[in-house]
C-alpha cells in the first residue's frame, strides 16, 4: 500500500549527514575512531539508511540500545561493528555471537551471566566494559570507596570465559553544559576513567584496544586527549544544538506537513480543545493534519509558530491527537495543499525545543512510526519507509 506522504513526512539529507561526518572527522583526527550513535531508530531519522551511508563512507562501529535494534541492522545488511549500550538478556548471547555483535557489561551479574552463556553455547562474546564515573547509571563504581573493588570486578570480568574483553568506556554526564562547575566535573570523570584503565589495564597484564567517552559535548568542546582511540557524538552528527552551529553542521531531518482544510471564523470564535484560544478578529485558519500522535509535543499548543511559503504562521489552540491550526490570517498564498514545514533548515529544530522546555533529540525521537520517512542522496530521493504495518 501507498503511503499518502502528502499528509506529514520526514525529510532525511543523506547529503548533510555525509558532509557532518566528514567535516567531525577531519575535527578529530585521523587517528581516532569514529562510533556513530544510531539508536532509537537513528534518533528518529531511520538507522538502517543512516548506518548504511555510515558504513560506506568509512565510519568504525555504531551504537545501539538493544538487541533488537542491533539485529534489525544485521539483517538489513549492516555488517559494521555494532556495540549495544543497554541490557541484553543472557538468552540473547547466541545471537549475538552469531551476528558479531559487542555487548556493554556493566557490573559482575552481567558479566557472570555473559560468560556462563557464552562457555556453554562454546563461543565468544566480545564486550566493552561500562564504568560508572559519575553519570550514576549504569557501569562499575569506581569512584571514592569503591576504586580498588570496582577494578577488580573489571579485570575479574576480563578474565572470565568466553568473553573478549576489545574495549572500555564511560559516560560524561555534563561535558555538554556551561560553566566551570560542569567543566571541573567532566576532567573529575574523565581523570577518574584514565587511573581506572591504568589500574586494571596492570593488573590484568593486557591493554584494551579501544578506550572511549567523548560524546558531543566532549567532541565539541575538550581537547583531543578527551578522543582517546574513539568518539561517539550522537547530537553533533545529525547537525543538532548549539555546537553543531559552531562546526558549521547541518541539519539531517526536516519534518513536513501541508495544510488540509482552510475555515474562516468570526471574532470570538474559541479554535480547539478548551478555547485557549479566541480569535481577535474575522480569522483565516488552516488545519494540518500533524499532532501529538504525530510527534507534536503538546506542550507547544498555542507557543510556537510553523513555517510556511510566506512565512511563520503562529500555531493557535491545543494541539489535537491527529490535526493543529495555524493562523493565516494575511498568507492569501497559503491555501489548501500548501506545504508547511514544522522544523528544518527554515524553522529550527532548537527554537522549538526551547519553547518546549527540552532538547531537540526528544523532538527528533518523537516522531512516531506513522509519519513517513523519505531520503535524499545527491539530491535525489532514493528511498521511503512507512514503519505502519500494512
């Protein structure tokens, strides 16, 4: 079945993800490794063709949530390696052996449980150890109190049978953010993950071969120690926030809709849900068939305004589950059909956000299966995917 992509749909530059990647390699060096993040389905933009232009222009590894996003790029043809950042359950290690794919341990249980699976199944799984230097989340304690124990839980787990122990890694919880107290914070994370390496790396009498925790803060805006042998920006490579600005990064995603009805009211008509709304005057409405099923936060009801040919349009009322309502009032060009776009390289993704009171990855990562997705490469389109079962 046809998508009716007329209705709301997602824009992706392969063009400008390509041209980010370059531009973050060329930031990086060389000699650094470049792990793209493509979980939670690329952030919204679709990671089977992301980490297909990834893996052909010459990126390392990606990262990943789950098994199951992990497998969906192997059997799309995704042969690059693949690190799961989240749990898998111990049922799973058969395939991931199978597939080659590495798994983030994070404390012994998981360890234990990795290694029993894998010794009886007679395979190896291969790991990147997760330490916990200060995001308190997931990984090894290793901070005040728990150094000498956390580093011999991490060289007891690479030690362990039937676990290849390639890599090690750490999450910093504030490099993205202003000010000394954050900065002072992340070189605290950051100092504490090296004498954690030290540490086990002499103990256990062998080097790991990859060592990471630059995430786009730290890309951005720490000096190139921070790369160690890899980096993993997620926001920076798909042209999003106020760093992507500074390295000249682009956009990959504009969200599109078109209006479908155009209703004239009176002065004092209440537009939507709970008449948070009343027009002022004789008013031009136009109803897009875009809301929060869509992706629309509805926190932005009646606060941000949509891009349309003769300009911003001010979105008026709640947002519905399946429709909202601009004002174009004094757009006489702006009829039925016309396109409108929601955010892209005309309306920034980041003023949306702003006035939502998050961050663009929750908008990008919203956009729900429903809203197709359509890729250009050199211009061209060359794919589309609708995620709805038909």
């Amino acid at each position: 079945m046809e998508s009716t992509l007329r209705r709301t749909w997602a824009e992706v530059d392969l063009d400008a993800l390509e041209r980010n990647y370059k531009k973050i390699r060329e930031h990086i060096g060389s000699d650094v490794k470049f792990l793209g993040v493509v979980k939670a389905d690329a952030y919204g933009h679709g990671s089977v063709q992301c980490s297909k232009l990834l893996e052909k222009i010459g990126a390392d590894y990606l990262a990943v949530s789950s098994a199951d996003e992990a497998l969906e790029l192997r059997v799309n043809g995704v042969n690059m390696p693949i690190l799961i950042l989240g749990h898998t359950p111990k049922e799973q290690v058969a395939r991931m052996i199978k597939y080659n794919i590495t798994q983030a341990v994070t404390c012994k249980a998981k360890a234990v449980e990795y290694s029993e699976e894998a010794t009886r199944l007679k395979g190896t799984l291969k790991i990147h150890i997760k330490v916990d230097t200060g995001m308190s989340r997931l990984g090894y304690l290793c901070g005040e109190g728990n150094f000498e124990t956390g580093v011999e839980g991490i060289v007891e787990a690479c030690t362990m049978p039937g676990l290849d122990a390639e890599g090690i890694f750490t999450h910093f919880a504030v490099s993205d953010e202003p000010g000394e107290e954050c900065r002072e914070y992340t070189e605290k994370q950051f100092d504490l993950f090296k004498r954690v390496i030290n540490a086990a790396e002499e103990k256990w009498g062998k080097s790991f071969c990859l060592k990471h925790c630059a995430n786009t803060g730290a890309v951005a805006c720490y000096p190139k120690e921070y790369f160690m042998d890899m980096v993993r920006p997620g926001l920076l490579l798909y042209g999003y926030g106020e760093f992507a600005k500074q390295m000249n990064l682009e956009p990959v995603m504009s969200l599109k809709t078109s209006v479908s009805t155009i209703k004239i009211y009176p002065k004092g008509t209440a537009i939507s849900y709970g008449g948070i709304f009343k027009t002022e005057k004789t008013t031009r409405i136009g109803v897009l068939p875009y809301g929060y099923a869509d992706g629309f936060l509805r926190s932005l009801s009646n606060k941000c305004e949509l891009y349309t040919k003769e300009g911003p349009a001010a979105l008026r009322g709640k947002i519905c589950m399946d429709m909202c309502m601009i004002d174009i009032t004094d757009m006489p060009s702006v009829d039925v059909g016309s396109e409108v776009e929601i955010y892209g390289k005309k309306n920034p993704i980041e003023k949306l956000a702003e006035i939502a009171g998050t961050i663009p990855y929750e908008l990008t990562c919203a956009v729900s299966k429903r809203v197709p997705r359509v890729y250009y490469k050199d211009g061209e389109e060359i794919a589309k995917e609708l995620m709805l079962r038909m």
